[in-house]
C-alpha cells in the first residue's frame, strides 16, 4: 500500500510528517485530508477564541 505524507505550513513554519499514512486510495487520501483539514479549522476557532491574557 502506499505511504502518504502530509506536511503542514503556516505562518510559523513547517511541520513534516515524518511517518505517514499508508491509504489504500485516492478518496482514502482525500479522506484523510479532509478530516485533518477540519480538525485543523476547529483548532484554530477554539484558540482564537481563548483569552490570551489581561491588558489592564
């Protein structure tokens, strides 16, 4: 089966991923993809949404 790897970007660098997945097809990829893109946004809402600390 082959290996896929998903790197991640964004303003503070790259993160690679150094193990990979083994996925059995192109929608298996897709999947995967999908379901790690959305995990991605909800992280990104929770700590956007936390308080980052007091200015007063």
């Amino acid at each position: 089966m082959p290996r896929y790897y998903f790197d991640l970007r964004d303003e503070n660098g790259t993160a690679l991923d150094e193990e990979g997945l083994e996925l059995s097809s192109p929608r298996a990829v897709q999947a995967e993809a999908a379901k790690s893109l959305g995990d991605m946004a909800r992280d990104a809402i929770l700590s956007a949404s936390r308080p980052r600390g007091r200015d007063h």
